[in-house]
C-alpha cells in the first residue's frame, strides 16, 4: 500500500544485515525517505534491535570470531575468508573491519550456493542449449550468459530448475531463482579461452 515505505523497510533490513554502521545505514534509508531525520531513524534501530535480539548475537558472534580467530567460514561450502585488519572495538565499534566480517557469510555463502547450481547449469543442460550459450560472468549471487535465440526460452526452463535445487543437506531452504531475458547485451566478438573470471582487488 506504500511502496516507498517499504522500499525503505527493505533497504533498511538488508543494510543492517550486511553489517552496515548506523551512518551508512541512514544515508541509505534517507534516500528512500528524505524527510526521515536522525532521531526517529535511532529510535527505528532500536526497536529493531529489540525485535530481532538473535540476528545482532550471530552479527557480534561473527565478529568475535573473526577478531579472535582472523577468519570466518561460510555457511554452506566451509570456504573460509581471513581478516587481517581487525575492528579495535569489536562489533560495538561498527568500523569498516567489523561490517566486512558481518558481510562475508551472506555474501560468501551466496557466491557458494550460485557457483554450485552454475555447474550443475553446465553440466546439466542439454548437450543443444550448451552449444548454444557462453558464460560472460558470475557476480555474486547471479549469473549472466549470452544464449542463441532459438534456444534461450528452452535454457530459461533449464536454467530455472537445475539453478533452484538446494545444496545437499540445505534441502530444507528455499533458493527462489529469477530469470531475465534481454537484448541489450552486445555480442562477444572474441571467445577466450579462458572460461574463468578473476576478481582482483587492489591492496595498501
């Protein structure tokens, strides 16, 4: 009944799951709602905190660890991320370090889940689709492939049921998969033979 109330709620739940400070987080919700001003926006978190006292005890949990320990797993394959920048203050500090090992299990753990079903993507489709598509990249938690014309709502099926089968021993989560089919991506000229895509940060 209000979207840009709830497209606020939204921003506002994600934001504060990935492990963003209050700043960041009411930055991100002003820019839904303009006129929310710094006072209602405190009293908001503090009721979420109240509402929800399990996902700020994993959140600190994550962060103890990470500090402790210099590393944190994910959920699903046990890749395990390491930290060499520690939060001096711990969770309560809400520095950048902090939010990091906040994020890496969700962000982790869904690159985990999308890497698996895009092998089973290529692994599982027809022998027809296969030669008919080209994986350009997977970001994340999605995946983006270049496919014929003549076969891309055939693949859309496919894609569909092999990207939504849960882990083995998550069966019980529900993996939604969103499909979307567009034009506006230009041809790749030159194939490489490289298949992989590697992500390079630059370090200080």
């Amino acid at each position: 009944q209000t979207p840009v109330r709830f497209r606020a709620a939204m921003v506002f739940a994600y934001a504060v799951a990935y492990g963003a400070c209050d700043a960041t987080v009411f930055e991100q919700v002003r820019e839904e709602l303009p006129d929310m001003d710094w006072k209602t926006f405190q009293t908001c978190m503090k009721n979420y905190k109240k509402a929800y006292p399990a996902l700020f005890a994993f959140q600190q949990g994550l962060v103890d660890q990470g500090t402790r320990k210099g590393f944190i797993d994910t959920l699903v394959l046990g890749r395990r991320g390491y930290f060499f920048e520690k939060p001096q203050g711990g969770f309560s500090d809400q520095s950048p370090e902090a939010s990091a090992m906040q994020n890496f299990p969700y962000q982790g753990t869904g690159a985990d889940i999308v890497g698996k079903a895009n092998r089973r993507i290529l692994e599982g489709a027809p022998v027809s689709e296969v030669a008919a598509l080209f994986q350009l990249a997977q970001v994340h938690d999605e995946l983006l492939f270049e496919v014929k014309d003549e076969v891309s709502d055939a693949f859309k099926k496919t894609f569909t049921t092999l990207a939504s089968t849960s882990p083995a021993g998550f069966e019980h989560w529900n993996l939604p998969v969103e499909v979307k089919k567009s034009k506006r991506w230009k041809p790749v000229q030159e194939r490489c033979k490289c298949r992989e895509l590697v992500n390079v940060e630059p370090i200080e």
